[in-house]
C-alpha cells in the first residue's frame, strides 16, 4: 500500500497519526482548521510532522477564492510531492458539474503540478460521469461489510465497472467505526478485491459525527490505534 491518510485530526495529534503509519491528513477549509490562515499554518505543522497534506481549497464554495489560496500556497512554496488537492466532496451526492471538476482540475495542475488531485463519490449514488478527470478518485462506503452481503455485492460491481472506464486510480474511504477487526477486513477489502491504491479513513474524530460514531476520538481507542499501526506494518 502507497499510502493511508485520515480525515478531521487536528494538529495536536499529528505526531500520533505519523506514530500509527499515516501519511496523509486532511487540511481543509469546509472542515478542519476551517480557514485559509489556518490552513497554512496547518499544512506547514503537518510537514513538520512528517504528514503530507490532503488539502481542499473550498472550491465548492467560492471558485476564485479557491484558486486565489492556491496561488498563495505556490507563492509561499508552502506544498511538496505526494500533497493531494481534494477538489470536490462526494461530487455525485452533491450533484457537481464535471465541467466545474475539470476546471478546478486544470487550475489547480498548472499552479501545484507536483501536488495530485482528487474528487470523491458517495457509494449510494452512481458512479457515471465522472471518469478521468483527475488523478485519484476516493470512493466511501460506511456499512458494515460483513453484515449486508448483497450491498457490499452492489457496490463492488459498480466499483468494478467505474475501473474499467476511470483513467485515474482509487483511494478507499472506509469508516473508523464498529471494531478493530471490521477496519481489518476494511482493509483487506479495498487492497486486495477493489486494488486501491491507497485508503483514507473517515474519521479521526468519530465523537463528533452526526450521531456519534464514538465516545471518543481516534486518540481515546488503543485497540483502533493498535490494529492501525499493525496494518500499516509498523
């Protein structure tokens, strides 16, 4: 496996991900730290920490403030190989022109061309429209995948199917929720069945989704930690 980032961890614990074998972290202006001041700030605590950034620029807000944050980031050489550039979130749940997507795309190639970029597709919509158009595409899936046999059946298909037709490659987005061993079989899912090249996991901070996933956040659960760790083999 290239790579496994994770969403929503705050700075104060990315000398914890880097422990656990992550390598990527999610900066990003529609979730946390929540502004572009901080944002720099954040990515520049990030590479010090040893993380690469995955970094959304808020493109589904406001275009030209976007790119404006972009142009900055390559004024300040604030970005390195191996950042990725989220451009839009689960753009087939939240019905995104892929005109838009390859314009954010194009711009965001041609100011940060060692960064790569991405979109997102949520697993209960189709995954039609939006092949090739950026280097990485992150798929979710939130259901447990041993107990809805037929789903998981579904949804691989359609996976399967968006393969044959996607130029880009495929980060898995599997939740940090039910057990160790469910992330386990996450795991083994997407590298070995789907050919992922990477996953991302959704999300450090389980307390605070809508309803709780957790009492606590990813810091407060060793046996997650734990299995973590072992998977990223260190």
């Amino acid at each position: 496996m290239k790579f496994v980032g994770i969403y929503h961890a705050p700075s104060s614990q990315y000398a914890l991900c880097k422990q656990i074998g992550i390598s990527h972290t999610e900066i990003a202006l529609n979730a946390y730290p929540g502004s572009y001041d901080a944002m720099e700030e954040v990515i520049k605590i990030a590479h010090d920490s040893g993380l690469y950034a995955i970094i959304e620029p808020g493109f589904n807000r406001d275009v030209n403030k976007a790119k404006e944050f972009l142009e900055k980031l390559k004024l300040k050489n604030l970005t390195c190989d191996h950042d990725i550039i989220s451009l839009y979130d689960e753009v087939n749940l939240f019905n995104i022109p892929t005109s838009d997507i390859i314009l954010a795309n194009v711009f965001s190639k041609r100011e940060l061309p060692q960064c790569s970029t991405m979109i997102s597709l949520s697993w209960i919509k189709d995954f039609s429209n939006f092949y090739g158009i950026c280097d990485y595409v992150g798929i979710d899936y939130y259901r447990h995948i041993l107990k809805d046999p037929w789903s998981l059946a579904v949804f691989t298909y359609k996976v399967k199917q968006f393969q044959k037709r996607n130029k880009g490659r495929i980060i898995g987005i599997p939740p940090i929720r039910y057990s160790p061993n469910h992330l386990k079989w996450c795991f083994w899912y997407w590298i070995k069945i789907v050919g992922a090249e990477g996953l991302f996991l959704y999300s450090f901070t389980g307390d605070q989704e809508v309803p709780p996933w957790s009492k606590f956040d990813l810091s407060g659960l060793p046996d997650t930690m734990k299995m973590i760790k072992k998977l990223n083999n260190v």
